[in-house]
C-alpha cells in the first residue's frame, strides 16, 4: 500500500433472491476492504499476463511453421 494512502472500504448490498416479491429482513452487507479489491485485480492481472504470453508463443510458433512451409512447401506434403 503506498505511504500515507488511509484503507478504505466499500459496502455492498445484499441482494435478494430471485423470485422474492419483498424481503422480510435486511439483508447482510458485504464489507468489501480496498487491499482485498487490489489483490483480486493483481490476480486477475497475472492471470491475463500468463494468457497474453501463451498467445505470443502460440502465433510465433504458427509463424515459424508458416515459414518453413513457404520455404519448403515440398516438405509437408
């Protein structure tokens, strides 16, 4: 967390369920802390990063492929 920066939080409502014509009771709210958001995104971030580099490697082994074809198209028939 950065120096000086005060820890927030989000509060969420609680939702119903579905189908429900009024509630009865209040329902619970979530207490969403930033740091818990912030670790989520990082996550979520390193998840993409990880897809994004399979991608690469994937379409630089298709070019590789494509060519060698070109080169020797003699080869992979």
């Amino acid at each position: 967390m950065q120096e000086g920066a005060q820890e927030t939080k989000a509060v969420v409502e609680g939702e119903g369920v579905e189908g429900e014509e009024e509630a009865t009771e209040p329902q619970p709210k979530e207490v969403v802390y930033n740091t818990d958001i912030r670790k989520a995104l990082k996550e979520e971030l390193a998840n993409i990063y990880k897809e994004a580099e399979h991608c690469r490697a994937m379409l630089r082994h298709d070019d590789e492929t494509l060519h060698l074809f070109l080169s020797r198209p003699t080869t992979f028939l």
